[in-house]
C-alpha cells in the first residue's frame, strides 16, 4: 500500500485552490496566535486561566464557544437526524436556565474563593478525598471528550477530503497541542473566540441555503413527515406524553428532570471545561454577565446545528447518484449505507457549497473541532497539576515548574485523546456516547457541589461518600443495561421503548439522587463543619461582595430576566 493510499479514502468532492487556501491559512493564524501569546504566558495564572483579564463579552463568547465542538457542530446535527426536533432541547431546556442559575447564583462562590478549578472548590469544601474522586473523573471526561472532538474533525476530512481517519486524527492533535501548550488558556480563548465567527459564518451557510430550497419552514415540516411517514419529528413538546410517541423514546419527566435538571445545570455549572472560561473574566460583574451573554447567544445555535439535521431528513441526496440518502448509526455502516448520522453536516455543506463557501464551511467545522479540543486539553492540564499532581504528589514546587507541568501535561493529554478517539467508532452516536459519559461523572458531581454551597450541614464525609456513590451508581447502571436486555432497561429508564438517549437522562437523574441521598444521611451522622469555616463557600455564611453594578442596564439579574423571557416564548412557539 502507497503513503497515498494510506492518506486518501473514498472522496465525495474536491477542494477548489481557493478552499485549500482558506483551510491552510487557519492552520497558520491559529498556530501564530500560540506563539503571539507565549511571551504574556509566564505565571500559572497567566496559563491556566488568563491572567483573570478577560472582558464579559470575551469570556462569554468563549463560554459557549468551549462547547461548540463536535458536540454541537456534527454530534446534535446528526442526533437531529436521528430524533428529530426533540434535540433542541439540549440548547434550551438543556443549557439556558442553567447558564442563567451558574451566573447570578453560583458564579459569586467560584470568583470570590479565586480557585482554578472545580475540584478545587471542592478541597476547600469538603476536603482532599473529594477534590480527588472529582479530579481523577473529571481529567477522565475531558480525555474522552477530546477524543470524541478529534475523531469528528477525521470523519469530516475523510468525508471531503478522502483523508484517511487516523491521519486526520494526528493533523488534528499536532496543531491543538502546539497551541495550547504555548499559550495556554489564554491561547485558546484567543482561538475560541476567533472560532465562535468562523462557525457562525461558515455553519450559517447550510440552513439558510436549506431553507430555501425546502421553501420555508412549513414545507420543510411537510416534506419530512412525507419522507419519515410521521409528524413526530417536528414537536418540542407535544409527543413527550408517551415513550411511544415520539423518535427518542422519551417522556416529558426524562427531559425535564433528567436534563434539565441535573444533566444541563451539572454541566453549566461544574464542568470545569466551561467555568474555567468564565473564572478568566477581570472582574466579579463580567464574571457574573459572561453565562448571561453565552446563554443569548446559546438560543442562537440550533439554527446553524438542529436545523441542518432536519433539512437532511428532507432533502439530504446523494451527490453521485441522487438517490435519497439514509443515514444510519455508525456500527450500522457498510455497502449499502455508506453514511452515519453523524457525517449530516459535511454531506450538507457537500449539497449547498460551491468554491470558497466550501472551504468556509470546512474551516467552520474544523475550527469547532479544534475549539472542542483545546477546551478540554487546556482543563485537563489545570485540573491535572493543580488537582492532582499539584495536591498529592508535589505541593511545594515552584510556580514557574507548575507552568512547566501544564504544558507537558497538555502534550501527554493530547496523546491519550488520541487514544480515546479510535472508542468513539464503536458508538452508534456521537451524542448517545457523550450523553452517556455526563451521566457518569457531571450528574453526581452536581448533587455534591450544589449540597455544598445551599447547605451549611454537609460534611466532608458526606461529600466524599455522595460523591463517589453517585459515580459508582452511574456506571454500574449502565453496564447493567447494556448486558441485562429488555428487563433492565425498563427498571432504570422506565420504559422498553426508551432509546439509548432516554436511557441516559434517566440513568444521570437516579445517580445524583443517590449521591444526594447519600450526602444527605452521611452528613447527618457526622460532626457538623463549625460555621466560621465556611465563609466564602456556602450561602448563609458568606458575605457576597457588590459587583459593582449601579444602573438597570447593568445588572445581571436585568439581562437574565431578559433571556429567561425569550426563552419561554420560544418554546411555546415550537410547542
């Protein structure tokens, strides 16, 4: 076999000069953006959180653009694809009252303990046991995360470009790691936010293009019940009475309960991948608005994620043939489905862009891709030499060594992301895989984390044991589904209608329920942390500082009550 043959796979269409060039200078910018900012970079703060300089437009446009990767780009593109408009809800339900709650509520804790992490917060709540079951699950997701970052930007090169998967994956890691370690956090805000336009200007592209050719909205809906034989695949809440009703096997409780409750606000809220974004804001009043500026924008999204996924089902054909193309899960890949769900979004920028507009779109996808990655390289590198090595192997190193281990550990993190993105091919879904790794390590960690900052009872024993159960819980739930059938998954998700995805919501629900229990009861078993302790940690024993605000306009709580407002009326209007 030639090095060609190696390099290229099958290719659904070719590059213009002009795309290659668009793609290429990306490459370069963001390469000479970590060099840039190497020489600002020379304290631990100035690498693991910016310096604490960023603006609440920078910092919120960096909040929601750490998780505009694959996760949203290819993940919910496709899962749109697969469930239908019932994946908007990852977007509203899912993400905005959590935004607003981590903003005006929990923001003030994060800011004023000046920790660099949430396990951090953690230590100084409930103690180094708890910090490191938090430490070693969350350095785990970020790993995983990253992979599943670095194998969607290798289906979109392999689907365009021809690249073969494993030669796109290393392009990938080359060019994040290079990057992050130069410059850190604040390299990759710098990115994320150049990133941020490039995905709205490329992405944009498809459901406008899209939508003409459906002739609107209400042809479209037409068109995809046509081809799918059902109207289910068009309603945010109508069909959630019933698992039977609707594509996701899902009742209203799952969606409500499972994500909106603990999935979206322990994600917002204590995945350290999108606070460490906001912790970087220069002060407690941008700290405080950069979540209410990333949830507007976040309303935003499914315009340029869900939307393609439903155009897909409608007018999604095949560039050779023209046939109507079906779309299946990944294991379900072979001659006569040659496409997964999650390759809808480079086959749609393949139907709508011409020369120059495909090279935006690709470099849209690839810089989500590369945004994704670094988001969760630069948060393992803080939480692994603060939380880990930083607590429990070398406490008194120099500052100047802390910056040195963040930027290896930033190249080791990189190469096991490369690992973990060959798991993802055995997923049928990028997004029931994802789904499936929050309900394991962000559903307890918000039991845990919420118990202590709303309640001055928990212990640290309480924590620790809440904490570790609800992890524990959660993946032996899912193995018990996985190998035990029908019956299993009727006892955990309800149903034995539930989709995979519905399983998750309520395998994460159950989990920080027994975490919460668990907290509970061990904390009232054992001797209360004295008060004068918990100043700066809890609410009812902290002191909340002014953030300065003094006009309407510039108070937080004015611009949430804003957001919360469009947020309603949206979803009665897609009811």
């Amino acid at each position: 076999m030639t090095a060609l043959a190696i390099l290229l796979t099958t290719q659904l269409t070719h590059l213009a000069p002009i795309d290659i060039l668009i793609l290429v200078l990306y490459f370069v910018v963001v390469l000479f953006i970590g060099f840039y900012v190497k020489g600002s970079t020379k304290t631990s703060e100035d690498f693991f959180l910016a310096g604490r300089e960023m603006t609440a437009w920078i910092a919120g446009l960096s909040f929601v653009s750490a998780n505009l990767g694959s996760l949203e780009l290819m993940g919910w593109a496709g899962a749109a694809y697969q469930y239908g408009m019932l994946a908007t809800h990852w977007y509203w339900i899912g993400a905005i009252p959590a935004m607003l709650f981590l903003g005006i509520v929990m923001m003030p804790f994060y800011y004023i303990s000046k920790t660099h992490s949430v396990p951090g917060y953690l230590q100084l709540r409930f103690g180094e046991g708890a910090r490191g079951v938090s430490a070693v699950s969350f350095a785990f997701m970020t790993i995983l995360m990253s992979g599943v970052n670095m194998y969607s930007m290798a289906l979109v090169m392999k689907v365009v470009l021809g690249w073969n998967i494993s030669f796109s994956i290393w392009v990938g890691a080359v060019t994040v790691a290079i990057y992050v370690m130069l410059g850190g956090l604040r390299s990759a805000i710098i990115n994320e936010v150049l990133q941020f336009v490039l995905i709205w200007a490329g992405a944009a592209l498809i459901p406008i293009l899209g939508l003409w050719e459906a002739g609107g909205w209400t042809k479209l809906k037409a068109q995809i019940a046509l081809n799918v034989g059902s109207s289910d695949y068009t309603h945010l809440w109508t069909t959630l009475g019933s698992f039977k009703d609707n594509p996701m096997g899902v009742h209203w409780t799952g969606i409500v309960f499972g994500l909106g409750f603990v999935i979206s606000f322990g994600y917002w809220t204590t995945d350290f991948l999108v606070v460490q974004r906001v912790l970087s804001a220069n002060n407690l009043r941008a700290a405080k608005m950069a979540p209410v500026i990333g949830a507007a924008f976040k309303m935003a999204v499914p315009f340029i994620v869900i939307v393609p996924g439903l155009l897909a089902l409608a007018v999604l054909r095949d560039p050779h043939t023209h046939q109507i193309i079906h779309l299946v899960g990944e294991n379900q890949v072979d001659a006569a489905h040659p496409y997964s769900y999650n390759e809808v979004l480079p086959l749609m920028l393949i139907r709508y862009c011409g020369p120059g507009l495909l090279g935006l779109g690709i470099t849209a996808l690839v810089a989500g891709f590369m945004s994704g990655m670094a988001g969760n390289v630069s948060a393992f590198s803080t939480v692994w030499t603060y939380d880990l090595y930083g607590a429990f192997f070398n406490k008194k190193a120099s500052d100047a060594h802390y910056v040195s281990m963040g930027r290896w550990s930033t190249v080791v993190g990189m190469i096991a992301s490369i690992g973990t993105a060959y798991l993802v091919m055995h997923a049928a879904s990028i997004m029931d895989y994802v789904q499936a790794l929050f309900s394991f390590f962000i559903a307890p960690l918000f039991g845990t984390v919420i118990l202590g900052m709303l309640w001055k009872r928990a212990t640290k024993a309480g924590g620790f044991w809440g904490l570790l159960a609800g992890t524990v819980s959660s993946i032996a739930m899912w193995l018990y589904t996985t190998y035990g059938g029908q019956q299993a998954l009727a006892r955990i998700a309800l149903s034995v209608d539930a989709k995979p995805m519905a399983e998750n919501l309520y395998r994460a629900f159950w989990s920080w329920l027994i975490c919460v229990v668990v907290t509970v009861s061990v904390s009232l078993l054992t001797r209360p942390v004295p008060e004068a302790q918990l100043a700066g940690l809890v609410y009812g024993a902290t002191t909340i500082p002014d953030d300065g605000a003094r006009s309407l306009w510039q108070k937080p709580i004015f611009w949430a009550a804003i957001v919360i407002t469009i947020f309603f009326f949206l979803n009665i209007i897609f009811f």
